[in-house]
C-alpha cells in the first residue's frame, strides 16, 4: 500500500523547483495571503454591527471566514503541489461533474434558495457550496486544454473556438436560471480571457465580444430588477432613496474616509446604512476606515498579483500553462476591476465580490485553489522563456509575428 501511495504521489507531484520559478511562487503567496488576511480583518469590522443587530456573536462571520481560509489555505498547497498538468487531463471529467451540479442546484429540496436565488447545495450554512464558483475553474482548465491541444486549428473557428462557446453558453445558461447574471458575465469573461491569450484571430473575438455585449444587454433589461440597476447606474440621482441607495452609501463611505480612513472599526457606512457591507461593498468600509491610502494599498496588491501573473504566463514551461495563468489572472484582475468599479459607482450594482477579501467561503476557497495552480505553474518557470517560443506558428501569425526559430 504504501509503495502504491508513493508511486501515485510521484506520478501527480511537481517537478523539481527551477531557481528561477521560486521567486515568482513565493511573491505570489505572499500577496495571496495579505489579501487574505486584509478580508479577515475587513469582514469582522464590517460585519460586527450587522450580528449585533441581530442578537448573534459579532465573531460568527469571522470566525467562518477563517475557517474558510483554512481550508483555502489547503486548496493553495494542493493546487500547489499537484502538477497542473494532472488537473488539465482530467478537466473533462470534472466538467462533467460541476455541469451536473449546476443542474442539480436547480431542483428544489437540494438547491438552497436566498433572495429568490437558488445558488447553493446544502444552504448558505458553512456546509453548502456554490456550484458557479467551481464552474469558472473548471472552464477555465478546459478551454485551456482544448486551445492548447488544437493551437494549429488556431483559425478554424469550428475546432477550435466553437467547444469552448458550447461549453461556456451551457455554463452561462445553467448559471442564469438560478438566476445569476453577474456570474454569468464572470465566466464568460474568464473563458474571454484565455481565448485572446491563446490568439483567436481578431475578427473572432469581435464577433464574440459584440454577442457577449448584446446578450448581457437583453438579460439585462427582460428583468425589471435588473433594468432598474441599469437605469439607476445611468441616472443614479433619480431615486436616491430606493433602486439608488446602495451606490449613495457606498460614494458617502469612501468620501467620509478623507486620505487615510476615520480609523479601523471606526466606520459609520456599516452601521445598518450600506447594504451587504461586507460582502459585494466591502471595498467601501476600506475606503472609510483606512482611507485613500488603504484603497491604494490593496489595489497595488492585485496590481502586483496582476503583473506576477502576466509574468507567470510569459515564462511557463508550455502552452497549456501560459493559457491557465492568462486564465487565472484575467479571472481574479477583471473581478477585481467590477467590483472596484460598482463601489465608486463607476459601473452597475452587481453581486461580484472582491476577490479574497469579500465574506464567501466557496469563493474565497476556489480562488486560493486556482492561485495555487498558478504558484504550481510559476515554480516550473525558467528564464528567459517567452511565449514566442513555444506557440504554433499560426498562432504567431494570427499576432502578426514571425515563426519562431527552429520550429
């Protein structure tokens, strides 16, 4: 038994550590972890008033964010320790599997329903989980895969691009008879992300950004919730009190926070004035509490995640790789960029949480897993190792560049 342990271990575990990828795997679990800690921190303050209010222990979401982070923390070393590659062999089967919980979460008895949503398997207990959030994963590994795996079909759009679009529009699909449009858009601006990565030909991703555009914009106005974000986004002075309150609250809690805050739990905006405070507008209580100088803190952080991550994809040892860093960069920077977005009220309310820091324990748990796939593929980087070198000549040419030498 035990030599069969370890020869499975030794089939599915990381190769040796180049002395290049170590420094990139350690920086990024540094920043992983001090957005980590920043959201435990955020998630007590903002939340503290809120369970007081309700007779409950202002530790209770604390303290199951932090049990979360736990077990992030073990999805980061498993993520981590396993070859990415393992996870991209096995990407259909899995696929499989989350398509039929997106399914299952549908029938009532076993889909948790809140806020006439049904989102959940097992409720919004410490126990239930949110099927979407594995499903950004899961397409993210498989588009990465099939776009690696047919990079010289590169412009044949019906072998290359149309599985990706079937089984992002199937995702999407499932995902909006919850309803959840604001994941939606999360997953197909991931699959988004490694398509260009990959180098879909120009005329291709206009077409698809054109479609995605007009797809959000018809979900958007069919449902009169929705079309009321949209008009409030656009006029939000018109009803300040009602559709407009949440993006009133959110703007007068980053201006009450002047330069460097009123002070760590020292927030007004949390005192049962902003909705969701600390979940999708948590940016806000930073913002009051810590100030401009918080604010810019934690963006530079997902700024250098983000340049980390630009970097993990340019020096991976393969294609695959570089498309599963693309992926996952695209998928916690764009998150990032809404959601910062909606709380300056720069774009529509939406339920897109900051990565890391929002309350969520499915979220918070699958984000640090795909980071450690990330961290997995960085520590198998070399220098110099430019994407130029290992990508199929139509996929050069598809950017407008030279074959590489020697292939």
């Amino acid at each position: 038994m035990k030599q069969l342990v370890s020869r499975i271990w030794r089939k599915v575990a990381f190769p040796q550590a180049t002395r290049d990828g170590a420094p990139l795997f350690w920086t990024i679990a540094l920043v992983v972890g001090g957005l980590t800690l920043i959201g435990l921190v955020m998630v007590l303050s903002a939340s503290s008033v809120m369970l007081i209010n309700k007779h409950a222990s202002a530790w209770y979401l604390f303290n199951r964010q932090l049990m979360f982070a736990g077990i992030g923390l073990v999805a980061f070393v498993f993520g981590a320790r396993i070859d990415y590659r393992v996870w991209l062999r096995y990407s259909p089967h899995l696929l499989v599997l989350v398509l039929l919980s997106l399914i299952i979460v549908l029938f009532p008895g076993v889909g948790h329903e809140t806020g006439n949503a049904r989102r959940w398997i097992g409720g919004a207990s410490s126990i239930g989980f949110q099927p979407s959030e594995f499903a950004k994963l899961v397409l993210l590994m498989f588009a990465a895969r099939t776009l690696s795996k047919r990079a010289q079909y590169i412009n044949d759009w019906r072998r290359v691009l149309l599985p990706v679009l079937i089984i992002m529009g199937a995702m999407c699909g499932l995902v909006m008879l919850e309803p959840d449009l604001s994941t939606a858009i999360e997953i197909s601006l991931i699959a988004a992300g490694v398509l260009f990565a990959a180098g879909i030909p120009k005329r291709q991703l206009g077409f698809l950004a054109l479609g995605e555009g007009f797809a959000i914009y018809i979900l958007s106005i069919v449902a009169t919730y929705r079309f009321e974000r949209l008009m409030t986004f656009l006029h939000p002075e018109k009803d300040p009190m009602s559709t407009g309150y949440q993006i009133k609250q959110s703007l007068i809690a980053l201006g009450n926070g002047g330069w460097f805050g009123v002070g760590l739990g020292n927030g007004h905006a949390k005192w049962l004035f902003l909705p969701a405070a600390h979940t999708d507008f948590i940016f806000a209580i930073i913002g009051e509490e810590m100030g401009l100088a918080g604010c810019v803190f934690v963006l530079g952080l997902f700024g250098l995640f983000a340049v980390l991550g630009c970097k993990v994809a340019l020096r991976a040892p393969d294609r695959s790789g570089m498309l599963v860093a693309a992926g996952i960069t695209t998928w916690v920077s764009g998150q990032t960029f809404i959601n910062v977005a909606m709380v300056a009220g720069f774009a529509p309310v939406s339920g897109i949480p900051l990565p890391f820091i929002s309350a969520g324990g499915t979220s918070l748990v699958v984000l640090m897993g795909a980071v450690g796939i990330l961290a997995n593929i960085a520590r198998q980087c070399r220098l110099p190792a430019p994407v130029q070198s290992f990508a199929h000549p139509a996929v050069r040419r598809s950017h407008g560049l030279r074959p590489a030498p020697g292939v």
